[in-house]
C-alpha cells in the first residue's frame, strides 16, 4: 500500500477544474507536498461548489474537468512522483434536478418496478405506493402543474410522465395522481417523507450500497481510476450513514486493491475507530481537536464560563448535556421527525406500545446517545448505557424502553440497522449544526469533531495523546482546517488568545454589545468572537455568516421561519463594523491587541500538526494566513499565483519580516512539508521532550526520531524536534523565556532560520529569537 506523507486538499468545481489542478501540481511539489487530495469529482448538480450532490456516480464531472481532466492531473502528479486521493460520497445521490439524475429518473418514472426501485431507501406502503417529493409552496400547488414536452413541470422542477398516464385533455392534476410519486408541500417533509436523506436535506436521497449491484454500479467509475492507476487513495464521506460501515470498508479496500482510505468519522471522548473498519484512520478531526486545546489557556475557563452565564442571564453555567438534549430532540421532533417515525413503524405489531409511545421512546433513546452511533455488535454497551439513560430520564417511558431495547440491538433486523443510520443524523443536527452555535463560551472549542466542554489541554495531555496516536493511528489523516470547518485554523489561533485574556475580551464586547444591540447574548458573542477571529473580512462575507450562525443556533430565529425583526438587528450590528467609526474603533483596537499572539498561535499550531504522528493535510490556501468562517466561506477563490511568488523568494533566501507576516506560514509549512516528504527517517517515533526553567510551561516539544524506550535519553535530537509557543500573551506578560532551556542531544539546525544549536542545554529564547517555533534537525547528514 502506498501511504502519502502529506496531503494538500483541493475544491475542485467549475471555477478551478482538474485542469487547473493539474497547473498547479509543480507549485504543490515545491511547497513539498506528496499527494493531491481532491474534492468530490463524480458527476454532481449543475453548478455545485461542492460535488457532494453526485447525480451520476459512473462519470467524472464534465464541469470539474472530466475523465480527460483527471487523466491529465494524475499523469502530472505521476511526472512529479506525487500521489492522488479522491474523496468519495457513498450514502447518497443528489436528487434536485431529476433529468440529472438517471437513477432517480427511472424511479419516479417507473415506481417499484424500476430497476434503481432497490437502490433507493423509499418505504412505499407509507405513501399508499407513492414517493413523497416535498417540492411544493402548499399542497395547493398541484394546481400549478403542467404538462410540457411529455414531462410534469413545477415552475423549474421537471418529473417524469409514466407510461400511460396521460392523454390530450388530461388535467395536470389528475395526471399528478396516477404517477408512482406525489409532489407535497415542502414543509410536510418534517413528518410525512418516505425515502430516506442526507440528514434533514431533501434533495439527497440516500441509496443502497450494502446491495452487492448498487455498490457495484455505484463504484464502477471509482474501479476504474484503481485498474487505470489514476488514483492512489480513497476519502470516504459520511460512511455513519451506511447501513453497513465495515462491509463497505471491505469491498472498497477490494476494487481498489488494498489502497489508502480514509473515513470521515467523528470519533467522540474516548471512542475508537471500530476495530473491523479496514481503513487507515479518519480525516483528522480529533488531531484538530487536540491541537486547538493545546493553545487555549486554562485559566480562562472560570472567568469565560461566569461571562456566559451572564450573557445568559443565568446564576449558573450553561448545561451542555442538558443542552445537545434538548437540541437533538428538537431534530427528532422538528426536521428529523420523519426519520423517527420511520422506525417507529418498523416496530413488530405485537410490542404493546402505541405509535406515540414508539416515537418518543425511540427519540429519547437516541438524545442520549454520547457516540454518533454502533457498529453492532461493536457498541452494544453504548447502546445499553442509552437506553438506561432514557429510562431514568423519562421513567414513563421505562416499559417501552425495556421492549425496544433487544429489538434495537439487534444488528440483522431492519429496525437494528435503520436505528444504527439515524443517530448519526441526529447528532450531526442537533450538535454540531446547533448547539455548536448556542455554546458559545470560546469559538474554538466547538468545531467538528470536538467536545466544547474539555477546555484546554496541558503538554503533558497532549504527549500522552500523540503517543496514544502514533501507536493506534500512525497513519490517520491530521488535520486544521477542512471544508467543513465552522471558523478556519487561523481564525481559530486568534479567538484562542481570548482565554489569556478575558477581562480585555469582557470589556470589548460589552462596549461593542452597547454601541451595536443584539438582544441575544450568547449569539452576540459568537458574532464577535467571529469578525474579530475572521478580522479584515468583508461586509458580505460577515452579514451571510451571521444569518447562518443565527438561524442555526435557532434560539432568535431559524431557517424555516426567520424572524425578520431580529436578523435586522443582527445585520445592522454587522454592518456598524463599517459605517459606525466607535464600533470599527473598537473592534480594530481589540484585533490589534490580539493579532501577535493570534499570528504565533497559528504558526505554533501549524508546526505542530505538520510534524505530529499521523499524515498531515493542508487545506487549500492555508499555507497564507486564512481567516475563513463556515461554508461557503471556506471555499473562496486562492490566489495561487501569489503564493508561488512568495514561495520562490522564499527559497531565494528572502526571509519574512517578521513572524506576523503572512509569509511566515508559508515558510513553516513548506519547511515541515518538505521535511516529511525528504527525510521520513526524522519522523518515526514520537518523544515529549521537557523544558526546564521558568516558563517551561509555555513550550511544547516533541522528538520524532526512533529513540528505543529502554534507551538513555541524554538530551533530544534523534530525529525531527518540534518547538512551539504556547499561550503567547502569558508568556508576554510574565517577561518572556528568561532562564528556560531545552536539552540537545546533539548539534541541531532549525529548518525555518538555518541557525545551529547544541549539543547541550540551549535557552529557549535563543531558538526563538526569531519565530515563535523551531523545526531543529540533526546535523549528521544534508537537509533542506
């Protein structure tokens, strides 16, 4: 198995196809990167950004480049001895626009009789043997139809006509009820839907690939790049939804011939990857997690909870547990309750238990699930522990509790392996699409994949995880910033700095809470946590991302029905940042404050998820600062070609100014990257190595090098070391390293300075002169 040393990540869309990519391969060379890795590439909805809406899984997309398109950029990868990893989308298919989609075509054409009928998840007795497609304003609409060239029209939706169904004279309604779908008032989706989804989005309609020919149909393309040698590794989105995770990890790994995968899995406190997943780690959101809480300070933690509590209006803390209860049934009961009734009537008709009784149990059951589902039998206990949990939260549902529970545990039966695919759904939705944005103490904490409530993490927490990870998951992507990411790494390393220093925080968004009202206390301060993490940004960047934190947060208004009164206050405390001079005034004064320490928080951050165990992946762009919000925000246009100047002036010998400089990333990651690809020999082992003196506590260092365990370690230095700065503005405040020094076991060069140090006790301040970090390397041999 080919295994990259590092990855650089690529949204490949219309604007920036696999021909473009294919341009930019000799720059991703030179930055030192070892393998593409790709966004989704198969064919998808017209005018996707994204490509997880695939309409046809057996092409790439024209749009994105084409199969002419991805020939051309693995032949240029190869040229350039570099690898390909694609991501993948298996749980489902985009259904927006049916004449884009063969598959759904030919089910809502021919019903149950149509060959894809099997590949779709549709419960056709719920229905009277009809789909439900929620595309209507009101089920009055049906008498807006028409028909138009042998098809069904809606204004812009276009339907299928089955045969026999219509003849001249017809009405378009009484054409509507003789085909095999029904076309419903979009709000009837919450409750009345009979296919199954992507979460709660209508137009992704999950399909079947635990079915040996939908899997093979749905992956013959994706074959074919491992027969043709296009592609070198998998990415596999969303495999929760899969009713058979570890069976499809099992036929990938064998079309594919044993190649790289990757899952994108969130793996909660505690939680392993499934032992029979034949894969190679997930894409990196618990590294991330790690790495954030490593340059939050704890010392923040009391005063940042009392400053959200009074942002609350409350005498005590926020429940979180209470909290993603509460919001995981507001799924259950709101935009996911179709799911739950779903399970609800696959229930055997002798349980004794009423539909309603059924629901809530079922609902109950998965609020209190701490994991995004089993695996069973893997997980059996997790599903125990929820079911107890509900029962002694509810003790009026105990009964119906204690009769699902061996039907749920079940992992043959439908309803076993239904319940194992809609948990995922609703922890999805109810935590990291909600409460995410109502638990709003410090942004950093709530990103995917993490839980908001560990605060920070010591040195000595983080080297036990990392050699917990370099044993368990050696070859699991790392990560800092991914499509999916609610604030990017840099914007991250800047709200960071907020832990240091709460009083100032505290002081800044009450000023700015009294010259721009937002009668929302925990949103007002994730508003301004944001533009001050995302500072310079535009207004239309900020006032979107506003609307969407608001209406996810749903506590002030919400997606379905906005309320207009609010989002007009909430707009026009953004766009204050602009026209009101006290509120720029004081915003840019806080930035300014913060921007140093921010800058070596990111720069710290970024070497050490370059350097730490596991494969490190660049999202694209962040090699400069970005300072990027949630989708779409994160997929805006790089420039490149400035990157390219800057990483020639680089290699010509012209060194950034200063650490603040945006350069300065650039430098850090092409050092490391190049590093890891050159001299894998310096990267196989992971080693704390400890800091004496006064502020000890402000470094962490790590050995890369293949020291044996039984052996003296007389100073470090037997492979890569990693030096970085931990909480800035303390250290700042405390006057700097002063008499702290690490042990060199030997003589060092750092790869960002070209400076020399060791053998011996070096101080620290002597290392860091210059930048924040140092990436030291022996010097027994050439390096970069």
């Amino acid at each position: 198995m080919r295994v990259p040393a590092s990855t650089y990540r690529l949204q490949i869309r219309r604007g920036f196809t696999l021909f473009d990519a294919a341009d930019k391969v000799p720059y991703l060379k030179s930055l030192g990167v070892d393998w593409i890795y790709l966004s989704p590439i198969l064919t998808a909805e017209h005018g996707s950004d994204h490509g997880y809406d695939v309409t046809d899984p057996s092409s790439v997309d024209p749009d994105r480049g084409g199969a002419e398109g991805l020939l051309a950029l693995s032949k240029t990868a190869r040229e350039h001895g570099m690898g390909v990893l694609v991501d993948i989308v298996p749980n489902h298919v985009g259904v927006a626009s049916p004449p884009q989609n063969p598959w759904w075509w030919s089910l809502l054409r021919e019903g149950r009789a149509s060959r894809y009928a099997e590949a779709f998840d549709v419960d056709w007795d719920f229905g009277g043997g009809r789909l439900r497609i929620p595309v209507l304003g009101s089920d009055d609409d049906v008498d807006q139809l028409e028909i138009k060239e042998g098809e069904l029209r809606y204004y812009g939706h276009r339907f299928p006509l089955a045969e026999g169904t219509y003849s001249d004279g017809d009405s378009p309604r009484a054409v509507h009820d003789r085909q095999h779908y029904e076309l419903v008032a979009w709000r009837r989706a919450d409750d009345e839907l009979n296919y199954r989804r992507f979460f709660a989005v209508n137009t992704l309609a999950g399909i079947r690939v635990e079915i040996p020919w939908v899997f093979d149909e749905a992956h013959a393309e994706v074959a074919r790049w491992f027969r043709e040698g296009l592609v070198d590794g998998l990415r596999v989105d969303h495999p929760d939804g899969l009713a058979d995770p570890a069976g499809y990890l099992h036929r990938l790994k064998e079309i594919s011939g044993g190649a790289y995968i990757l899952v994108e899995k969130i793996l909660e406190s505690g939680e392993d990857l499934p032992p029979d997943f034949e894969c190679e780690g997930t894409t990196g959101y618990d590294a991330l997690a790690d790495v954030d809480r490593l340059f939050v300070d704890p010392k923040g933690q009391v005063p940042l909870t009392r400053l959200d509590s009074r942002l609350r209006g409350s005498q005590s803390p926020a429940d979180y547990a209470d909290m993603i209860h509460g919001t995981k049934r507001d799924m259950e009961d709101g935009i996911l309750h179709s799911e739950i009734r779903r399970l609800a009537r696959l229930l055997p008709e002798d349980t004794g238990l009423t539909e309603d009784q059924s629901v809530e149990a079922l609902a109950e059951i998965i609020a209190a699930f701490p994991v995004y589902r089993t695996y069973l039998p893997e997980g059996a206990g997790v599903l125990k522990e929820a079911c107890d949990s509900a029962a002694e939260s509810r003790p009026d549902l105990a009964e119906a509790v204690g009769v699902l529970l061996p039907l749920l545990h079940n992992p043959a039966g439908e309803l076993g392996r239904r319940f194992q695919q809609t948990s995922g759904m609703v922890m999805a939705k109810g935590v990291e699409d909600t409460a995410f944005y109502r638990y709003t103490r410090l942004g950093t904490l709530t990103e995917v994949g993490a839980d908001p409530t560990e605060f920070s993490l010591t040195p000595g927490d983080f080297h036990r995880r990392m050699a917990r990870r370099q044993d368990a998951l050696p070859l699991s992507m790392t990560t800092l910033t991914t499509h999916d990411t609610k604030r990017s790494e840099d914007t991250r390393a800047r709200i960071s700095v907020i832990s240091e220093m709460v009083p100032e925080w505290s002081a800044t968004l009450a000023r700015l809470r009294e010259l721009a009202p937002l009668p929302d206390g925990p949103l007002a301060s994730l508003l301004w946590q944001a533009i001050a993490g995302a500072w310079p940004a535009g207004r239309g960047r900020l006032r979107s991302y506003a609307e969407k934190a608001a209406r996810e947060a749903g506590n002030s208004t919400n997606w379905i029905d906005p309320d207009h009164a609010f989002e007009e206050k909430l707009l026009a405390a953004v766009d204050a940042v602009f026209d009101d001079p006290e509120v720029r005034t004081e915003l840019t004064a806080f930035v300014a404050r913060v921007d140093p320490h921010g800058a070596s928080n990111s720069l710290s951050a970024k070497l050490v998820q370059l350097t730490m165990p596991g494969v490190p992946d660049v999202y694209q762009g962040t090699e400069f600062w970005d300072r990027s919000l949630a989708d779409p925000d994160n997929r805006r246009t790089v420039d490149f070609e400035r990157r390219e100047g800057a990483l020639a002036d680089l290699d010509d010998g012209v060194l950034p100014a200063d650490f603040q400089a945006e350069t300065s990333k650039l430098l850090v990651t092409s050092r490391a990257l190049r590093l890891r690809r050159d001299r894998p020999e310096l990267f196989q082992g992971y080693w704390p190595v400890h800091a004496t003196g006064t502020a000890a506590e402000h470094l962490v260092a790590f050995d890369r090098g293949p020291i044996q365990a039984s052996a003296p370690h007389a100073g470090c230095g037997a492979g890569a070391v990693t030096l970085a700065t931990r909480l800035p503005f303390g250290l700042e405040q405390a006057g700097g390293w002063r008499d702290t020094a690490v042990e060199l076991g030997t003589t060092m060069r750092d790869e960002l300075t070209g400076n020399s140090f060791g053998p011996g006790p070096v101080p620290v301040e002597n290392i860091l002169r210059i930048y924040p970090v140092a990436l030291l390397v022996p010097v027994n041999g050439d390096s970069l």
